[in-house]
C-alpha cells in the first residue's frame, strides 16, 4: 500500500504542477491587467472631473446667452421706441418745414405786394426788404418830413397810404 500512496501522491503532485514560465507569464499578465486597470481608473475619474467642469461652464454659457437674449429683447423694444419717437420727430419736423415755407410764401408775397404798391418811389426814398422771415420797410427822413417840419409830405402821405391799403388787405398780417 505504501507503494500505492506513493505513486498516488506523484500522480497527485505531477498533475497539479504547472511549468513555471506558464505561472510567471500569468502572474505578469495579472500585473499588467492590474496597472492597466488603475490607469483606466485614473482616466475615468479625471475625465469625469473634466465633465463635470464642462457642465458647469455650459450652465454658465447658457446663463449668459439667456441674460444676452433679454438684454437683446429690451434693445429691440428700446430700438422699436426710438424709431417711433424719431418718426413723430420727423413729421413735426416735416410739419414745421411746411408752416416755415407757408410762412416765407406769405412774407414773400407781402414784399411783392408792398414793393409792388411802392413802385413809383426811388430807392434812395425808400426800401423793401426781408430779414428773419419779416418784411420790413424804410422811408427816409426826406420823403416823410421837409427839413425841419413836423408835418408829413404830401409824397410821404402818399407812399404811407399805399403801405396802409396794402396792410388792410392783409389783414393777418401783424404790424
């Protein structure tokens, strides 16, 4: 029996040994798979805290473009108000160029009108003119007054009679 226990416990030992490069090679398998393993481990953790960044930073990007887009909106309303007020500017602008150019039309024709009624007289007697949008006459000290009389010519009477009827026939004409 021992013989049998002997042969048992070889056949027992030859087939639980394995040639020891097979177990060098696997234990240095293992170590590899194991420093791969941590590496991995440290690259999914430092590409989790990058992600982790990225979300803050696109959090942050989209709080911006949400502050940009009602900024955006409150300038497109100030704009919207500004054009409004800039075309009612326009139109009273418009509106007073028109009574400036009724006004200058009026003034014109009453210069026409007065030199008109004046026309017999000299220039050095007396003149029509406009200044500022009004128009202005001037009769000279000889046409209204002899010298040293306070009575009027009988020429200046006639030149201020002609004025006056040209004045009555505008009557909203201010003097």
């Amino acid at each position: 029996m021992k013989q049998f226990l002997i042969v048992v416990a070889g056949i027992f030992l030859l087939s639980g040994c394995v040639a020891k490069r097979y177990l060098t090679q696997s234990q240095n398998r293992v170590t590899a798979l194991q420093q791969d393993s941590t590496q991995f481990e440290t690259r999914i953790t430092s590409l989790q805290n990058q992600i982790s960044t990225l979300e803050g930073s696109i959090a942050d990007l989209n709080k911006k473009i949400a502050n940009l887009s009602s900024q955006n909106t409150q300038l497109g309303e100030q704009t919207a108000q500004s054009q409004q007020d800039l075309r009612r500017q326009q139109q009273r602008l418009q509106q007073l160029q028109n009574l400036l150019e009724q006004q200058k039309a009026a003034s014109d024709q009453l210069k026409n009108k007065m030199s008109e009624a004046l026309k017999g007289f000299n220039s050095n007697e007396l003149s029509v003119y406009q200044k500022d949008g009004k128009v202005y006459v001037s009769l000279s000290e000889n046409l209204l007054f002899p010298s040293g009389s306070a009575v009027v010519n009988p020429k200046g009477v006639d030149a201020l009679s002609r004025l006056a009827a040209v004045l009555n026939l505008n009557a909203d004409v201010a003097v």
